[in-house]
C-alpha cells in the first residue's frame, strides 16, 4: 500500500472539513467540521509512523483523540450557553464585540 | 499491475472502498441542510476512520476511535443538537449565504491543491510503500505512553479534567 493514498484521503477530509467551518452558520455543524478536521490530522501521524517503524505516532493520535474529546465537551457547553441568552445558535448572529 | 494497485491487492481495494464512502459521508456532513443526518454521516466517516486505522496497522487507535467518538462525541452532539432544540427535518438557515459558500469552496480547494501539490511533489514519497508486516500491538503503544510520553500523558489527564469541570461550570443553570 502506498503512503501517498493516505495522506491524499486525509487532505481530502481536511479540506472538507475546512469548508464545512467556512460555510456553516449552525455552531454545533461547526462543531462536526472540526472534527473531520482533527481526524484528517490522526491519519496522517499514524501512517507516518507506521512508515518510519515508530510508536510515537500511534501515541498523538490517542492524545487527539483525547483533546478532541475535551474539545467537544467545552465546545458544546459553549454553544449551549449561547442558546441559552440568546435563543440562536446562529453564529452570524453573534455579534457583540462588532462596532 | 503492480504499480496500480501495489503488493496487497485486498488491501487496496478495502482502502479505496472505505475512503469513498468517507468521502460521500464528509461531504454530506457539510452539506446536509438536516443537522441530525449531518451527525449520523458523521458517524459514517468515524467508523470509516477505525477501518483505515486497522489497515495501517493501527488497532488500539481504531478501538479507541470507535470507543470516543462514536461512542461518546457522536452522542454529545446529538445532545446538543436536542438542547438547542434544532429544527426537526432539513433547516434552510443552517449555511451561509452562496456568496460566502462559494469562497469557503474557493479556500478548500487551494488548499487541497497545495496539500496534493506537496504531497506529490515531494521527491520519494509517491514512491514510499507502507511495511507488510505493520501490526503494532498495545503492548507497545502502552510501553510508550507510560515511559516516553508520560508527562504529555499525565497533562492530557489534567486537561481532561479541566475541561469537564469547565463544562459543568459553562452549562450549570444558574
């Protein structure tokens, strides 16, 4: 099996991921893109480490997967918080800090 | 035939399988106007990622990719997803307008031309063949965690912890 198949599939998935948090307005869809994003990343470091006989890239995927786990977990409190005062989890509509 | 599909022909065809399916369940993640279909595909490309981690070799990875995110973060998201109170069936203001889509397509696909660009371009790599004997077992990855890794491994315990603290602080209703 060649390397490159890997890491075209996870540019792939990145890339999707890239357009999903450029074009959602629904936060918690948002949300979901970056997680095609962080396990774009996890495939990559697996398959380079397979290729250079190394454990280590077995060993950042596991923390990925365990900062994306805690990333979720604050992500969505935020959003429901944004709910909460404002009834929306439109992101377009979160606007305060604009002049 | 060798230069197509390589040594392991099983193994190629499983791969291409499983990356077209992730494909079309990526895409319908970010395009599906209906949030709960946009989390099942999401389940879709997850459970596609624990395949690709088992043909890299990668067990432990793929069980814990399976255990954390389709166990745990899919089902955090669907309660988001009813905490928010989404609207059942397809939602028209779940995308930005199609001026903005366009450029967020615009951006991703530079992107993946520069990525392919350089993965192409670099000079060894399209040659480079994954190992065939490329199992690593637990033991191995346990051996590194707690020796190599284990101060990285000890701050993701502690990172793990504050953010569930700081999730229960952010959601409490009061």
């Amino acid at each position: 099996m060649l390397l490159t198949n890997f890491l075209m599939l996870s540019s792939i998935l990145f890339c999707i991921g890239v357009y999903g948090v450029l074009a959602r307005r629904n936060a918690v869809m948002v949300l979901m893109s970056i997680e095609l994003i962080l396990n774009a990343v996890n495939i990559n470091l697996v398959a380079f480490g397979t290729i250079h006989g190394s454990i280590s890239g077995h060993v950042f995927a596991l923390f990925i997967i365990a900062v994306a786990a805690a990333e979720v977990g604050v992500g969505l409190a935020m959003v429901l918080l944004i709910y909460r005062n404002r009834s929306s989890i439109d992101l377009d509509d979160v606007d305060l800090l604009k002049g | 035939m060798d230069t197509v599909w390589g040594d392991n022909v099983a193994q190629n065809i499983a791969f291409y399988l499983i990356a077209a399916i992730m494909v079309g369940a990526a895409i319908k993640v970010v395009t599906s106007k209906n949030v709960v279909h946009a989390a099942l595909y999401l389940v879709a490309v997850l459970i596609g990622m624990a395949g690709q981690f088992i043909l890299l070799g990668a067990e432990f990875i793929a069980a814990t990719q399976l255990l954390v995110y389709v166990g745990a973060i899919v089902v955090l998201f669907l309660f988001g997803i009813m905490l928010t109170r989404a609207q059942v069936g397809s939602d028209p203001d779940v995308d930005t307008t199609a001026a903005q889509r366009t450029t967020g397509g615009f951006v991703a696909f530079i992107l993946l031309v520069v990525m392919g660009y350089a993965i192409y371009g670099t000079e060894g790599l399209s040659e480079t063949k994954l190992p065939e004997e490329r199992v690593q077992t637990i033991a191995e990855v346990s051996d590194s965690i707690f020796s190599t890794y284990l101060v990285p491994f000890e701050a993701i315990s502690v990172l793990l912890l504050a953010a569930l603290i700081g999730a229960i602080v952010l959601a409490r209703r009061d």
